[in-house]
C-alpha cells in the first residue's frame, strides 16, 4: 500500500539526495542509514524519473520510500508497517 508522506531531505547538487527524516501520520521518523538508492525512468508517457530509497529509521524500522518527480510527491511503499503505531 502506497501512502503519501512528507520527507525531508540534504540536496547538495539536485534535490532530492539524502533523506533525514519522514512525517507519516503526524510521527516523526529519523533516518539513521539509506541501506539502497536507485533511480526509474518510467518507459510511458508522461514520462516521470522516481528516486527509490530503502531506509533505516532509528527506531530499527526499515521504510521504502520514493519521490516522483513529476509531481514532486514522496511516497511511503510500505505503509502497512506503520499502520500498528
């Protein structure tokens, strides 16, 4: 289940570069450690460059986040992991 979230995150070159911490449900989570970064161009129009990350949070959650960049919108993949907070 995706879930949209608000991230915020250090952008030396371009946005966005590391996430620091995510706000789901009005809770902050940090982010100790980024465990995978990857970038997707999607083949369809309207063509979209998504930014995937796999998180360490310092509670030891792991959270799969991405950032769309056509719309400029952070999401969280795993939403379900946090549905028991």
């Amino acid at each position: 289940m995706k879930k949209l979230i608000h991230v915020s995150c250090t952008s030396a070159y371009k946005y966005p570069e590391r996430p620091q911490y995510l706000l789901v449900r009005g809770k902050k989570y940090t982010v100790i450690s980024v465990l995978a970064a990857a970038k997707i161009q999607t083949a369809k129009p309207p063509f979209n460059l998504i930014h995937s990350y796999r998180v360490e949070l310092k509670n030891g959650r792991i959270a799969e986040i991405q950032y769309e960049e056509q719309k400029g919108e952070w999401y969280l993949l795993n939403a379900e992991d946090f549905d028991e907070e």
